[in-house]
C-alpha cells in the first residue's frame, strides 16, 4: 500500500502506520457546476458514482475525468490520453497535497474535487454514489429514485454485504498471500455469486422490479469478471457465465445506453495486468478473452 504522511509519499507504507488519517467531507452545497469526480475507468469503486452520474443525468452538474490506466510507484497518474483538465496537475498524489500539503491517508479514487475552494470533499466511493442518488436528484435529467426512502435502510444493508462479499472478496482471491487464504475467498465469493444467482432467478433486479443502487453496486464488479477477474485474480472457480440468472441480469444492465458507455473492457485489461506487478510481473496484456457482449 502507499500513503502519504504529512504530505510526503511513502510508496510501501501501510496507512495503519500513520498517526492519524484524515478524511473528508461530502458538500452541502448542490451547485451545479462546482466539482469534478476524479475517478479510475478501471476501478470498480470509482464506477460507483460514474454510474449514478451518468445514468441520472448528471454529467452538466458534474464534471468527470479518469486518470491513466498504467499505474506506477507513484500512484495513479495523468497522461495525454487521460490528462487533467481541470488542475492540469500530473499525479493525484498533487491533488491530495494541493488541497492539503500536510495530507495523511491513501491516495485513491475516486475523488470528489470542489473547484471553488480548491479541496477534496468525499473520496469514499459508497457514501458519494448514495448521496449523488439522493441528494443531488433534484439536478438529474432523468430522475429515478435509485435509493427511494422505503427501501435506503435495506439498500445500505445490501451494499454493504454486497462490498464485503463480492466487491471486495474478489480482490482477497486476487491478492491472496497463500493457498489456505484463496481457497477461503474463492469460497466466500462464489458462494456469495450462487446466492445472487438464486435471488435473481426471482426478480429482475436485486430489490425486485426497478434498478436501485444496489445494481449499479453489483455490475461493476461483474463486468470486470470475465476479462480480468477469472484469469487475473484466479476467480476461476465456475465461469460468470454459468450463473445463468446473474449473467442475464448483467446483460439486460448492460442493454442500458447510459451504464454501458462506462464501460471500457481495454482500459481495465491495460489497468490490471501491467499495473499489478506482484501478480503478473512481465506486465503483459492479455489478447483474450473474447467477451459475448
């Protein structure tokens, strides 16, 4: 892991060795126009408020930029394909310490910028897609109630099981130190793809017959299944085709203009397998698989 402390980056420090972590805050203030999300097309974190942006039409009140797929010592960068347009920095290590040269905490997507006071307002991905489906609704062009009040008790609930079990699961099979520790990942996650198989044999969505935000919690993680996860990570226990619900649901998401345009299978494939160095050392990019969408 690397962080910075005190506004000074430490490429292999871990953030439980900081003295303190500082964190931020989400705007009170709706205005259309005043911040940027900073955000990774190849992280499925950062997807999360992508998507409630994009499928709620909020792109005129929010603007959004990615950073560069390649991932180095020094963290997530720009570059001429992906350059930033708004601070014309280089690194978003230069973001944190231009909004807080004594900054402590990991350097991560995405990020939410206020170009009015020149600082970071959210940078947890799960409290910024819930709040962009909720409070920022009155500015969306198309208003669909991801997260209607009925139900936002049992929408945190279920994002959250669906963060610990699969979301982030596939990472602990990705990453996992030793034989024991991926066998009980792959265990929990595809456990976890049975359920969601079984659930969805029964409604078209997770919560029944309308898209909340629990399915734009769910699609990012499948749609990186096939091209990264089952031969990257070693997800390989069963194919994500042969959940033959989850698979049907993934594909009636992706027949939605506005979620499949923030998709893009090249970038991810680019992202994964050089940056992940530990895992694939000659960082060289698979030509396959072929994907059926």
């Amino acid at each position: 892991m690397a962080v910075l402390d005190k506004g000074v980056w430490y490429p292999n420090k871990d953030v439980h060795e900081l003295s303190h972590e500082d964190s931020f805050h989400l705007p009170e203030a709706l205005q259309a126009g005043r911040y940027h999300l900073y955000m990774s097309l190849a992280c499925p974190f950062a997807h999360r408020p992508y998507l409630v942006i994009s499928y709620l039409g909020l792109q005129h009140a929010i603007t959004v930029s990615s950073v560069a797929a390649k991932r180095y010592s020094d963290g997530w960068v720009f570059d001429d394909e992906n350059p930033d347009e708004v601070n014309r920095i280089q690194s978003l290590v230069s973001l944190y310490q231009k909004a807080n040269p004594t900054y402590s905490g990991r350097v991560t997507v995405p990020v939410l910028w206020d170009k009015e006071q020149n600082i970071i307002v959210g940078d947890d991905s799960s409290s910024m897609a819930m709040d962009l489906a909720t409070k920022w609704l009155p500015l969306a062009t198309n208003q669909v109630e991801l997260a209607p009040k009925y139900l936002r008790e049992e929408i945190a609930f279920f994002n959250d099981w669906l963060h610990q079990h699969v979301n982030r699961k596939v990472y602990h099979v990705g990453f996992a130190p030793d034989q024991a520790s991926y066998d009980t990942a792959s265990e929990v996650l595809f456990s976890a793809l049975e359920q969601l198989n079984t659930r969805l044999s029964k409604s078209r969505y997770l919560l029944g017959d309308e898209i909340t935000l629990s399915d734009l919690f769910l699609i990012p993680t499948l749609v990186r299944f096939e091209a990264v996860y089952e031969v990257h990570f070693k997800a390989n226990k069963k194919q994500l085709k042969s959940f033959e619900h989850l698979y049907k649901y993934m594909l009636d998401l992706l027949r939605i203009s506005s979620i499949r345009k923030t998709i893009d299978i090249d970038y991810m494939k680019l992202h994964y397998y050089f940056s992940h160095k530990h895992i694939n050392p000659t960082g060289i990019v698979p030509a396959g698989p072929e994907i059926p969408w």
